[in-house]
C-alpha cells in the first residue's frame, strides 16, 4: 500500500492519494510457453483472454499522463495483477477497485470537491492509479532505460516509493547497480522492513502479463520486454 504526499489532480484535487496492491487471482497465468511459437503462444493467450471493457480508459489515462504513443498495455497488465480487471476486488486492508485505490481516497477527493464516484467506479479508479504511477515514473527518472523504469515505477507502487528508494541506497552501498532492477533485486534481503518476496513477484506478473496482451493482440513489433533475462 502506498501513501502520496502530493496534491494529485483528476480534474479534481486531493492530497495524500492512498494505493493497495492485492495478489491476482490464481486464475491468471502467462500466456504459452516462452520457448513455443507466437501461435502457440497466440492461441493460447486467446484461450484466456482478459477483459477488453477498460481498455479505453487504459488509453485514455495513458495518454493523459504519459503522452501518446505509451504502452498503455503494462497498465493494464498492472490492473490484472492488481484486482484482475475486478472493479469489485476488495483486499484484507480494504484496497478496492481494479487499481487498488483506498476509500481514504476517495473520501479526500469528496471533500475536496464533492460528487466523486465510488472506489468501484472503473473509470476513475483507473485514473487515479495511473496517475500515481506517473508521478513514480518521474520520481525514478534517473533511470533512462525503458524496461528499467518500468520495474522500478510499478515496484514502488507495490513497496512504496520510500521503500525502493532504500533499496536502491542497500545497492549503491553493497557496490550494485542502483539504477538497475536486477542490481536492487540482489539486495533485497538486506533492505529493512521490505516484503520483497511480494515486490518482486509482482513485478514479474506485470512483466509476464505485459507479455500476455502484447501476444493476445499481436502487436508487431514487440514494443518491450519487461521480462528478466
């Protein structure tokens, strides 16, 4: 769960934005073998295939806060390890919606301005997620390489930016690469007051389910790889 403190802007203003993060549901794994074929691959993606309900406004968001031509998709990919595209999904601390956003948050938002829709509205729960991973991405924008960045703004959605910046100061003192993902992961045992079991494992469903979409709609090229080598 992680707690902003910075005023966030949806067309209205709140402050201290409050994000969950629940584990998927067992019911989505990657789609085919990563030594199969594309139409193995491709099949078998469509056997399971997520919803499509939200993605305009994975778009929509996307390019609101991240511009045109973003992989919209890594969000919806985060959205199905979130909730599994659930807009009723519920976490034991009361994280609600396909982004996981808090009802704190939304009590904020009414009494900043009134009238907000419930954590259950689709809509505006993906807005506000993406709009925090937004302002993740530019947190870690030190990190110029594009998969890179991607682990390191969804992971701190997961820990907490707090938590992965201390991560990243584990690895410059142990001599890793702190601008690398792999570099923080082989530190994680390290870092204090980290579930990093949970982080890394999250991080690699996203990358997994990214992998997934991209599949599903066979998009040529491959527009990135989040997956670890």
């Amino acid at each position: 769960m992680v707690t902003l403190g910075r005023a966030t802007h949806l067309g209205l203003v709140a402050v201290g934005l409050t994000i969950g993060s629940q584990s998927d549901s067992a019911r989505h794994h990657a789609a085919g073998d990563a030594s199969g074929s594309f139409v193995s691959q491709l099949f078998a993606a469509r056997e399971r295939a997520p919803s499509t309900r939200y993605d305009d406004y994975f778009r929509k968001y996307s390019k609101r806060y991240f511009g045109p031509g973003f992989a919209w998709r890594v969000f919806k990919a985060q959205a199905m390890a979130e909730s599994g595209l659930d807009s009723t999904a519920t976490s034991a601390v009361g994280a609600r919606g396909i982004m996981q956003i808090m009802p704190s948050t939304f009590a904020i938002l009414n009494a900043h301005s009134g009238g907000i829709k419930s954590p259950e509205d689709a809509q505006t729960n993906i807005a506000a997620g993406i709009e925090h991973d937004a302002y993740l991405w530019q947190l870690f924008k030190r990190i110029e390489a594009h998969p890179e960045h991607y682990r390191f703004m969804v992971a701190a959605y997961n820990a907490g930016e707090g938590t992965i910046q201390r991560a990243q100061r584990v690895a410059r003192a142990a001599q890793a690469d702190e601008l690398s993902w792999q570099g923080v992961s082989s530190v994680a045992q390290q870092v204090p007051h980290w579930r990093y079991h949970e982080t890394l494992g999250y991080v690699n469903r996203i990358a997994r389910y990214y992998h997934r979409l991209q599949t599903l709609d066979a998009v040529p090229p491959l527009e990135m790889d989040l997956e670890q080598k």
